[in-house]
C-alpha cells in the first residue's frame, strides 16, 4: 500500500505535515479531510515501494519468549489511547512500533503492520502472533472491529490486563518475603549442619563427654545432611518435574487442580483468585460483544485449572442445550472423588492425616451460592456482564484481604520456628559445654 507524504491545515490555521497510507491518491486525501485537515500538497513518499512484495521489511531484534504481561498492558493502553484520538489504525500500531524497545513485542508488531498492509483485519494479523496476542485479546479485538467501536474494546480490554496484573502482583508481593526468609534460614541452617555441628561434635569426642538425647539428635540430622544433602535440592526439583508431567495427562491436570484450590491456607487464596480472573475475562467478553459459546470456551482456556475447566466445560454444554447458564454452573462446581488429587494430599499433607483431610473437603463447591444467585439474576435482568464484574471486584477485594491477613500470620508464625529451631541448636549445643566445663572446674 503506498505511503503519502501531505502537508495541510488545520482548523486553526496551523501546518500539519505528517504521513498517511491508503491505496489510492484519492482515498488519502478523503481520508485527511475526515481528520479535519485541508489539504495543501500530496506527494507518495520516495523510499517507499507501491507494490506489496517489493516492500523492504524491518529487520528484526532477535528475541525469545512471549510478551510480558506488564509490556502488553502498556501497549494496549496506548493503543487505546491513539484510537480514542482518532489515528488510523495502521499509523497507531507503526507510531507504537516504533517506541518499542526490541525484544517479542516490536517483532509481533512489524509482522501485524505488515500483514495489514497486505490487506488483513488487525484481529487477523494478531491471531499469527500467539506469542504475544491470545485467543482472548484477538477476540476482543475481533468482536470491537465487528461492532465499529475498536476504541471502546480496547479500553475495556487496557482496564481488564490492568486489573488482573494489579492482582497477580499483590500475590506475588505477598509472598516475596517468607519466600526470601525460607531461603535465607535453609542457607544458614545448612551451613550450620556441614560446619558448625561437626566441629562441636570432634570437641565432645576428645573430652569424652556422655551427650544428652537432644544433642544425638542434632549430630544424627547434621551427619544425615552432611551424607544426604543433594536431596534438598533433588527432591523439590522431583516433584516439580512429577507435576510438570502429570498436567500433561486430562487426569493429572484434574488432580492437580482440586489439590491447589483446597489445599490448607493457600488454597482458598488460589480459589478465589481463579473465580475473580474467570468472571472478568467472562463479563468483558460478554461486554465486548463475543458470542457466549466462544466467550466461555476462551475462559475455559484462561483458568488454568482442571476443574475450573471442567465446570466452564458444562456449562459450554448446558447453554448449546439451551439452558442458562446458573444451573450447570451450581451443578457441576462440586468437586468429586479424584485419586490424583488424594496422591498429592498424602504426598504434600502428610500420608494419612493428608488423606483425611482430603477426604473431608474433597465435596465443597469451588463456587459459591453468591456467584451462582448473581449470574441468576444478571441473567434474568440483562445485565450478566456487569453482575460478572461485581463478583470479580468482589473476589479480588476477598483475595487482597487474604493475602494480607497471611503474610500477617506467616510473618510471626516463620519467626516462632526458626526461633525454635536456633534454640534447639543451642541446647543441643551448650549442655555439654556446660558439662565439660563443670567437670573441668571441679577439683
């Protein structure tokens, strides 16, 4: 598509000097009485071929990787933004290109300019880039190019990324500082096992000193580390890689997912935050103007967890049916019988105690009587988008509240072991100091 060079006035009488791209002369020059300008001169900007395939592309920055979360939100904020302004399309995207740093994003947009230029829809261009556009944003983006308000989608869509990455970074956040703490006490109990234990234990050997059980104790779990001590690092590398493989399998990834929204503490964190991310990724779907069964398949994809998938699954199924969408939604949110899941009970619980408590939550809904009376009635009323976005403001208010009540706990809970743990050390320690110095004292 050749590129125009035009020179015109605006209302106030300034100069406007600036580009435009349209397949004809005077397609360019209708196009810039529409943006309010007079136009002055019009030439096809030298440099730039008429013909698609003679066309130099932009070289590419090498990268690896998706797109961040953070950088994709930005984008579509500006992006948002320039719409709102009145930009043509293409001239919105080349300006954000060009501010971009090099790296996945600014390749993605080349090929999205290009692909325009050659005469493809943006949410065509954007669905040949996954690793930076999802099947939700192409969507949107489909479902607002449809409609005629591609400015609107795409603010609706800058509030929906900003909101979920308000959330997710109030969850990692939380969880930086007993993370750093573990880490740092693991160290220093470590170094203590390999170094400081041994020396201690060759003193008490040449003194030739009865030790107390406490002390045994230590010397046994200091021996272990020093013979075994590949396995902290060999074990929690295991089990990663024991779940990476099970979420391979349906099975797996049905079991994990009941495990990680019912396990003890974290669960009920991991819960609501799924059903706050749902529910809005649903209620601006649904906003956007996205038929329900693809809105509802694209949230089933976006949940990330087996047996949120299942339960978007039925529902998917109940509304092809021609039923609403409250029913299936109440029916098919209790949790059933999974061995997968018991395994990871017993395995991270602790054997039998982790199989009882499983056993005893393994039927409690994963959505409760309020989400399911609020869609009923969003339902009923027309409104079911907005309702959608009350419960997902709702659950990120009960996640954020959570949150901060678990660091508040973790916070003197970490303190108590590991002030438990020292003094364990120290006792174990200094008791037979004591009782060598008192035979060394005595006459």
């Amino acid at each position: 598509m050749p590129t125009y060079q035009f020179e015109a006035m605006d209302a106030a009488g300034e100069e406007i000097k600036d580009v435009i791209e349209a397949p004809t002369e005077e397609e360019a020059q209708a196009t810039i009485r529409q943006m309010g300008y007079f136009v002055t001169k019009l030439t096809v900007k030298k440099g730039k071929a008429t013909g698609g395939g003679a066309k130099g592309k932009k070289a590419k920055a090498f990268a690896i990787g998706g797109v961040s979360k953070k950088i994709l939100t930005t984008f579509t904020r500006q992006l948002s933004i320039l719409q709102d302004a009145g930009l043509p399309i293409l001239r919105s995207l080349r300006i954000l290109e060009t501010q971009s740093k090099p790296g996945p994003l600014k390749n993605a947009l080349i090929d999205v300019c290009d692909d325009i230029e050659s005469g493809s829809t943006l949410s065509e261009a954007m669905a040949k880039q996954p690793k930076a556009f999802d099947r939700l944003y192409v969507n949107m983006v489909k479902a607002g190019e449809a409609g005629g308000a591609l400015e609107i989608i795409l603010q609706r869509l800058a509030d929906f990324l900003e909101k979920s990455m308000t959330l997710r970074r109030k969850i990692r956040g939380a969880m930086v500082y007993p993370v750093v703490v573990i880490l740092v006490a693991v160290g220093i109990l470590t170094f203590i096992m390999l170094w400081i234990v041994p020396a201690f234990e060759e003193i008490f050997a040449d003194f030739d000193v009865a030790l107390p059980a406490m002390t045994l104790m230590l010397m046994a779990i200091s021996n272990w580390v020093a013979s075994w001590w590949w396995t902290m690092p060999a074990i929690p590398l295991a089990v990663f890689l024991l779940v990476k493989l099970s979420l391979q399998f349906a099975a797996g990834r049905m079991g994990w997912g009941i495990f990680t929204i019912k396990i003890p503490v974290f669960g009920q964190i991991v819960e609501k935050n799924i059903v706050a991310r749902t529910t809005r990724t649903l209620g601006t779907l649904i906003a956007s103007g996205v038929p329900i069964l693809e809105a509802l398949n694209i949230t089933k994809e976006t949940s990330n967890n087996g047996m949120f998938e299942h339960m978007y699954q039925k529902i998917y199924e109940a509304i092809r049916e021609g039923e609403p969408i409250a029913p299936p939604m109440k029916k098919h949110s209790r949790p059933w019988f999974h061995p997968v899941a018991m395994f990871w009970w017993m395995l991270f619980v602790g054997g039998p105690v982790g199989m009882l408590l499983y056993l005893m939550k393994m039927n409690q809904r994963v959505v409760d009587d309020l989400v399911v009376n609020m869609v009923d009635v969003g339902e009923e009323t027309g409104e079911l988008d907005t309702m959608l976005y009350k419960i997902a403001d709702n659950y990120d208010e009960e996640v954020k509240v959570l949150t901060d009540a678990l660091t508040s706990l973790l916070e003197p809970l970490m303190i108590v072991i590991l002030g438990f743990m020292v003094g364990f050390i120290v006792v174990a320690l200094f008791m037979p100091l004591i009782e060598i110095i008192t035979s060394l004292s005595s006459p």
